[in-house]
C-alpha cells in the first residue's frame, strides 16, 4: 500500500489540499470549503487516493483549532499543526525562486511530512473534558487580562482630573480601583464635584452596596478626607466630560469582573471533576485557579510529552543556549506557551510564600546571583518538572522528594 502524506493550506472559506506519496509525486490536489461539504470532500479524496482505516493519512495544516481541525482530529488521523513561519522556511527548499501560491503551500506542507515527520508532534489527544475547561480557563485569563486594561485605562483618566480618587481607592491600601467598592463609589461620584458632595452616611450606604459589612464608619471617615482635599480641577463643562467617561469605563470595568467571577467559579468546577486535579492540588501554591491553568494548558494526553525536558521548553521555564565557539550565552525562552508562562510565574510566587522548600531553592538562586524573575523562572522550571513527574506516575506531590538538598 502506498504510503500517503495530506498537505492543507488553510484559510477562512477554503482550503487547498495536496496529497503526496513516499517519493514526493504529487497524488491529488483538489480545493474544498471550509464547511461539512469540505470535510466530506477531504475524505472522498483520501479515499480515492487509496487510504483505508487501517491506513489513516497523517495531515500537516497551519492551524490548530477550529471546526476543521476538529473534524480532521474527530476522523482519528494524526493532525500536525505545523507553524507559518516554519512553512515558509521549507518552502524556501522547494522554490528558488521564492515563489508562492496557496496550491504550492498545500505541496510543501505535505512534504514536511513526508522529509520531516518525526520532528513534528502531532495535535495531543486530550479528552473532551480537557478541552472544555481549556475555553473556560483560556476565557477566564483574558477576562483577567481586559480587567487589568480597563484598570488602567480608569487609572490613567483619573490622573487626568481626579486623583483623589486614586489616593483614596489605589493607594491608600484598603481598595483598588477594580474592587467593588471603588466601582461603587466612582459610579456614584464620578467627578470631584460630586465627590465633595457625598456625605458620611451616603459613604456608609454605597460601603453596605458594594458588599463591606465590617468598620463601615471609620472606613466612610476615611474615604471622605480623600474625596474632599483640595486639589487641581478641570474646567466644569470639562469634568464633567472625563466623568461620563469614566462612567462608561466603570460599566465596562464591572461587566468584564462579573465575567470574572464566574468564569472563575466555572472553571474550578470543572478542574475539581478531572481525574488529575487531586495530583496538581497537591503541590505547594497550586490552587484551585492555578491548577486549572497549568491542566487546562498541559492536557491530559500521556503521550503529548516525551519528557519533562519536553514540557519546560513549552512552558518557557527551561533556559535556552546558543553556543558558538568561544561565545556562550543562556537565557529566557521565548517561544513558549505564554498562557501556561504566565501562570507559572504566579505558581511559582504563592510556592515561595506557602512552602518553606520552595522557598529555601528561591533564596538559593537569589543569593547565587539571579534577580527575583529568573529565581521564579528557576523555580517554576523546577515544580513543572516534577508535575510532569507526578502526572506520569499518578503520584502525589511529595516534598521531601521533590527538594532533597533544601530538606
């Protein structure tokens, strides 16, 4: 049986297919929809070219999400998401000429896998449970991130006009501008006008609203010295521009927190019911958000990684070296996940705060010469090796194991 290599060049509402055999020859091209009607046409195609169930033809495609790619994963062939730019290098070895067209991308990716199949790793087999909380993790860290960028949009326009309002709610300690209650408050005098307005009682009225049930007096008290000093103002008609919007952010701002909320609470739910939560809880600052991120980015496909080397270079915590004669030169990776990047950092920061043995190999690279980032990176690279451990054996997080030097 002839051995066969699927190539599709993707795009919005069509895709161009090739398919080629074990000599390179080109079998097949053919453009299909990017719909049903194409996936059915992919496989008739498959099949006329001699490919049988016993036989599935593996296929490299520059994507690695959506309806298509499901289907191509859902018909259980082996799906190789292979990288733009990594296209348009083996391209280089087909074309001198440096020529391109969407027919000739569908030939060279399937020659990546014909010439370069085992440098590839094909798209992981993770459960549907796995998948679902990945859309629910992924949506709740942009969530987070819109959050931060409405904050510092309503930070940066409260500079303009109200910086009380900032010294009272984002620097005084007791509130920051995301919080309910400075949402609460600014809605309610959104302008230095208004502030200077509110009285103790109206203080203690919007305190009970955003949720604060404790030293409601004292706190009123203290809010209302801030909202009240003197200070630089804009011209009225002016303020009272800036403070419509900064209404309109605050809408934003609470809207994007509500979204927060609950994708939160969605997705420690679904973390709680896989089979691999217990095994990531119990490592030391691997909380219940936390967990999720690293499951939801790692997966739970055994075979995904080969070892733990494997997935520190996809987290971004394993270094990476260029060496060239006399020259030598180490440091952070860039191409990474930048989701599971980010997570590990906070991983690694509530570690050092909770676990004395993670906290004893920071302090070691501190004091051996590395800024508080690369001890967290070091860290981080040092936990995520042992998960991937943990993950591989079903063990549990054991500290004693885990750091033998510092115990």
């Amino acid at each position: 049986m002839t051995e066969l290599f699927c190539g599709i060049d993707w795009s919005d509402d069509h895709h161009d297919v090739a398919v080629v055999d074990a000599t390179g020859a080109v079998v097949a091209e053919q453009r299909i929809s990017n719909n049903a009607h194409g996936a059915v046409a992919l496989m008739r195609l498959l099949a006329e070219c001699g490919e049988s169930p016993a036989s599935l033809t593996p296929t490299a495609i520059e994507a690695n999400g959506g309806l298509f790619v499901a289907a191509l994963v859902a018909s259980g062939r082996a799906v190789f998401a292979i990288n733009p730019l990594a296209t348009s290098r083996y391209r280089d070895r087909h074309r001198s000429s440096r020529a391109k067209s969407d027919a000739v991308d569908a030939i060279v990716l399937a020659n990546v896998l014909r010439t370069d199949m085992a440098q590839h790793r094909p798209l992981p087999d993770n459960s549907d449970e796995l998948l679902a909380l990945r859309v629910l993790t992924r949506a709740q860290q942009d969530a987070v991130w819109d959050r931060i960028r409405l904050t510092n949009r309503v930070r940066a326009l409260l500079k303009q006009y109200f910086p009380a309002a900032i010294a009272a709610f984002d620097r005084g300690g007791r509130h920051r501008l995301d919080s309910s209650t400075a949402r609460t408050i600014l809605r309610a005098a959104s302008t230095p006008a208004a502030a200077s307005s509110l009285t103790t009682h109206r203080l203690e009225v919007l305190l009970r609203r955003a949720g604060r049930s404790r030293g409601i007096a004292a706190e009123a008290a203290r809010l209302l010295q801030f909202l009240r000093a003197e200070t630089l103002r804009q011209p009225p008609p002016v303020e009272a521009a800036m403070g419509d919007q900064l209404t309109a952010l605050i809408d934003q701002l609470d809207a994007t927190c509500r979204s927060v909320d609950e994708l939160t609470a969605k997705a420690e739910a679904s973390f709680a019911a896989h089979a691999s939560a217990s095994i990531i809880a119990s490592f030391p600052g691997a909380g219940a958000l936390t967990g999720s991120r690293l499951l939801a980015e790692i997966g739970d496909d055994p075979l995904r990684f080969r070892d733990a080397r494997a997935l520190r270079a996809y987290a971004g915590a394993a270094p990476i070296t260029r060496a060239s004669g006399r020259a030598h030169w180490v440091g952070a990776r860039r191409a990474k996940n930048d989701r599971i990047a980010a997570t590990g950092y906070v991983w690694a920061l509530a570690a050092i705060r909770h676990d004395p043995l993670c906290r004893a190999h920071y302090q070691q690279r501190r004091d051996a010469g590395d800024r508080h980032v690369a001890a967290l990176r070091n860290l981080f690279n040092r936990l995520i090796g042992k998960l991937h451990h943990c993950l591989a054996t079903g063990q549990h997080y054991d500290a004693v194991a885990a750091f033998p030097r510092a115990a």
